[in-house]
C-alpha cells in the first residue's frame, strides 16, 4: 500500500472519529459526560451499521457534509450554552433570513463564512480521497453478519420504540407523576424528567424494560453525526404540528381597521413577561425595591388585581394574545388568529421578537401566533434551564423595529423573564439579595435548605426585569414618537411560601394565577388619547384578567372590528367586570374562591367548571 493511501486512510478516520467526539466536548471544560460509555459503544455500533450498508465511504461520504458544516454550531452552543443542536436551534437556522443572521451574529459572520470555507475545503479534499481509492470497502464476508444484526437492531428498536418499554422501577421514580402524550396517535405516559432528560417511555403492552437503550430517543439524539437524522425528523414533526394548529385558524380574519390616520407614526409595544409573580414586584407593595427603575416612571399604571387563567406558559399565551376563552385554555389550537393578525389588517407592520423557544412540546403552540407577523425572531440560544441569553438581547431587534420606515408598528416582545433557574436570569451585578444560588453549579433546588437562597435568586431576577422594562420604555422615549407599551406575566411562582412544600409553577395557586401586569404611554400618547388614560387608570385596581389583553391592545391603537367587546378592554368607559376562571380542580370561579393554607390553592366555594 503506497505511503499517501495509508495517509488518506487515517486522515479520512480520523475525521470521522473527530465528528463522532462531540458529544464529549464537555471533558475539555472539565465537565462530566452523563452515559459516557453508552453514547461511545452506540456511535461505534453505529458506524459499523452504515458501514455494512453502504460497503463504502465512497457512497455515503456526502450525507457527511451537513454535519460536518453544523460542526462550528455544535461546538459554540456547547461553549457559550452547555448544550448541543437542538430542534429549536434548527428551526432557528433554517427559518433566519440572511439579514437577521448578519444582524444577530454581527463581525462573527466572516468568522463562520470563514470556518465555513475551511469545513468544506475539508469535506471535498476526504471526497476526493473516497472516490480516488476503495481501500476502505468491507468486502470480507463478515460484513453479511453486519449486515442481518443490523437489521435485528431496527428492527427490534422500532418495536420498542413504538409499543413502549416497561419502566424499571426506583424510589426516584416512585413519587413521579405521569402526563399524557401521543406518538402515532397513540396514548403513552412519560415519566417525569431525570437529570434534565427524559429516560423512559411507557406505553401500553410495554416490551422488556432491557430494550431501554435502543428506544432511548434523548440518547440517540446525542451520537454524533447521526443524531442529528433524529433530530431533523423532530424538527419536521414539529413544523407540521405547527401547520396543523395553523389550519384550525387559516381563513379567519377580524374585519379590522383603524380609526385614524394610517400615515401617523405610532408604536404599540406588547411585552409578555414569564414566571413574574404579583407580590414580588416593589411596584405593588413589596417591601423589598425590586422596580427602582419602574417606579420612577410617572405615566406607567400597575394593575393591583391581574390574573392569568393557566400556570403554564403554552396555554397561557394563547389566552393572552387572542380572544380564546379562558375556560378553552386546556384544548390545543384555536379557530382564531391573535391581535397581531388584527393589526396587521389595520395596516401596522407587526414584530415577534422572542428570547424563548421556537419548537417543543411547551413552546410550538405559541409559534403558532408568532408566525402571524411579518418579522419573527427567536434569540434563544441557551434553553431555560442552561445559561441562555439574558432578556437585554431583547434591546437590539427593538432599536431595529423602531427605526424602520413604517408609520405604524406592532411589536410584540417574549421574554424568558423569571423562568428558572432564576439565578441564570440576570448577570452577576444584579446577584443584590444574598446568599443566593448565582454561580452555584447544578443547586438543589428541591432541597428547602435552600429556600433562602431560592428566594433571593427569584427577587434578583425581578430586579433585573425592572431594569429589562426600563430599557424598553426609554427607547420608546428616545423615539420620540407617539407610543404606549403593555406588559402582563403569562403565570407567577410558588416558593416554598411559610410550610408549603411547593415551588416553581404548574400549580393551583394564587401566587401562579395572581400576575404583574402594566401598561406605559407617553405624553404624545396623553395629549391625543386623554379619555383613554382616565379610563386606565379609573380600572387600575378592577378584577381584570389576561382575557382583558387582545381587547385592550386593538383599543389602545383605535382598530376597531365588527365584533369588538369594549366590555373587555380596559381603555374604555364600557368595561365591565367578567367571570375569571382559573385552572384548580376544575375551572374554579377565582372571585368566589377560598385561599387555601400557605400555598393559597384556588379552591372554588361552589361546584367548578369541569374541564374538556
């Protein structure tokens, strides 16, 4: 064998092996790599599958250039975020016009168009050593055997994959509640996570519980480069999910138009905020000064008695930015589009600009509206749990949406706001409260010795929230144009409150359904709408809800429709109060409630709504 064969040979493995070592990036940062082993052992098994079904890398060597182009991806997300390529990154990647990402990525672009050049500079020179040389065909007849236990693996994976596997029991699992979800239309129950992924699925007539690793979706999806077909595959799933919930409202228009004139310049500004809780807020009354900033603003209105119907922010967020009833907050989908739709038809050019997700289970059905707009961009590069992007990343897309040409403007801000770990919500100048659990890795949050420090991490957060609102409200003074900005949290926490056992959210407490909400306006604002601003601030302490929000932002622009409630809007001098459900053992009539204990659960006085 000539000296350049053999060079190729090993060049061409190990480039191979150099796109199979991703996974185990976190060693070079000194970090540990849950089931090490298992996702070495599987990328092998793997190789040799592919291997033993092409014969060559003469005939699956381009399937590598995808990969080996989103290699430089990887490796950031895993630096700067402690994680890699995701479905959401995906839909980010592929759905970000080529402004955007210049936008976004600024004078790193030439260094990825750069290393870009250089991956397939690489990719062609290992091509042209495969198509040149077939030292590397498996001829020998070992590869027959490969090639029938490969097809024993898909087939006795696809099994369990879809009949499920028996859980294997423990006393970390035996306390775990189970939802309800489906996989090819067929009811499963999913455990609850264990260490940030989910390790099991059960099903109906489950196989044995030792065929766990081959149905071990999260795993695979963590081999490299061939996770990734897992990926995509979620990816596409994911986006025809989306369609299908589009479907529901595709024809649907409001009959929208403005009241006014269409060449004024005016922004309305929509801030939905995330885990905020009420009494949190100095704002409202909380001894602590968590809005120095806020507070200082003399044309802002905090609304004393705001609930959310929901305390998850995938049903929430529907109620908040469309007129779908409370009591419909736990049906998927709506016949509806949301006010984005409506402003769009009265002629304003409307944002969503995101620090959340854009895919996934607790996030695709807020994509949904979020697709109504003319812009939308996700920013969220980190998860919720991992140190994503703080909410300032907020502050360069809005300058850009405010400098645009159009007259009128829609935009629409969701913030990751107070979702936890809280302590990854803000930089280390706002670490004020303390002890708190800022820079502590993997906290216990669960462990109520640290509840102190839980609840001084939260309080953080909020004080960097505050300082977030007060950087949207002084671009909008900067504008100088005629402008109003309305903020509401889609839920609040529970946090270990006197000898409640409960934190987070996804409960049936006051402190979840009990929200900030605000609305700003400027003195332009003031001057052309002064019956408007009386009735703000004369509903300032009414029971309001989230179902007030779609109502109060077409009034606030003066769009008016056929069927408009201005019963609902909290900018009219016909509000009225309405029946507010919250979701607590049925749909309970939170006005006709008792607080129950220190975790103050909802619970109705009569019988509550039953739930579809």
């Amino acid at each position: 064998m000539r000296i350049s064969d053999r060079f190729f040979r090993i060049f061409l493995l190990s480039s191979y092996g150099l796109v199979s070592a991703l996974p185990f990036f976190p060693y070079l940062q000194h970090q540990p790599v849950d089931q090490a082993a298992t996702i070495l052992a599987s990328g092998l098994l793997a190789w040799v599958m592919l291997w033993a079904v092409f014969q060559s890398p003469r005939w699956f060597h381009w399937l590598l250039l995808p990969p080996m182009l989103l290699m430089p991806v990887e490796i950031y997300l895993r630096l700067y975020y402690g994680q890699g390529i995701s479905t959401h990154h995906l839909g980010i990647m592929l759905e970000t016009s080529p402004k955007e990402a210049v936008e976004f990525l600024g004078n790193k672009i030439w260094l990825v168009a750069g290393l870009s050049l250089m991956i397939m500079a690489w990719w062609w020179q290992l091509q042209r050593f495969v198509w040149r040389t077939n030292a590397l065909a498996w001829r020998h007849p070992s590869r027959w055997l490969a090639l029938c236990g490969t097809l024993v693996i898909c087939v006795v994976s696809s099994y369990a994959y879809w009949v499920g596997v028996q859980a294997q029991t423990s006393s970390a699992q035996s306390g775990s509640a189970s939802v309800r979800a489906g996989i090819s239309g067929k009811a499963v129950s999913l455990p609850l996570l264990e260490a940030g992924r989910l390790r099991l699925i059960a099903g109906p007539g489950p196989a044995p519980a030792w065929l766990i690793p081959v149905a071990d979706e999260e795993l695979f999806a963590r081999i490299w480069p061939f996770g990734l077909i897992l990926r995509s595959i979620d990816f596409w799933n994911e986006r025809d999910y989306l369609n299908h919930l589009s479907d529901k409202s595709r024809t649907f228009h409001f009959g929208a138009h403005l009241q006014g004139d269409p060449a004024e310049p005016q922004v309305v500004v929509m801030v939905i905020g995330e885990s905020s809780r009420y009494d949190r807020w100095s704002l409202n009354g909380y001894d602590r000064e968590t809005n120095p900033l806020l507070s200082l603003e003399e044309n802002l209105v905090s609304f004393s008695d705001m609930i959310s119907a929901v305390s998850a922010t995938r049903l929430s967020v529907p109620i908040i930015v469309s007129r779908k009833p409370a009591a419909q907050g736990l049906q998927a989908g709506f016949s509806e589009k949301s006010f984005l739709s409506a402003y769009r038809e009265a002629g304003y050019k409307t944002y969503w600009i995101s620090n959340q997700m854009s895919f996934g289970q607790f996030d695709t059905p807020t994509s949904v509206f979020a697709k109504e707009a003319d812009v939308t961009q996700f920013l969220n590069l980190g998860g919720y749990t991992n140190q994503s992007n703080l909410d300032d990343v907020l502050f360069g897309p809005l300058e850009r949406a405010l400098q645009d040409a159009a007259p009128k403007k829609l935009i629409v801000l969701h913030t990751l706001g107070n979702h936890w770990n809280y302590s990854h919500r803000h930089p280390a100048e706002y670490d004020h409260w303390k002890p708190s659990l800022y820079g502590v890795v993997n906290p216990a949050y669960t462990d109520l010795k640290n509840k102190e420090a839980l609840s001084n991490s939260y309080d953080n957060s909020i004080l960097y929230t505050d300082w977030v609102l007060s950087g949207f409200i002084q671009r909008l003074k900067d504008n100088g144009i005629l402008s109003s900005l309305m903020y509401v949290s889609d839920h609040g926490q529970t946090l270990y409150d006197g000898s409640c056992n409960l934190a987070f959210h996804g409960h049936n407490t006051q402190y979840e359904f009990h929200v900030p909400g605000f609305v700003w306006y400027s003195d332009a604002y003031l001057e052309k709408y002064p019956e408007k601003i009386r009735q703000l601030r004369a509903h300032q302490r009414a029971p309001l809800s989230t179902e007030n929000v779609f109502h109060t932002l077409l009034d606030m622009a003066d769009i008016r429709y056929p069927d408009e409630k201005l019963e609902r809007s909290i900018l009219s001098h016909r509000w009225k109060p309405h029946l507010r459900y919250v979701d607590s053992y049925g749909w309970a009539n939170y006005d006709n409630a008792t607080m129950k204990g220190d975790c103050r659960e909802v619970i109705d006085n009569k019988t509550p709504l039953r739930q579809k």
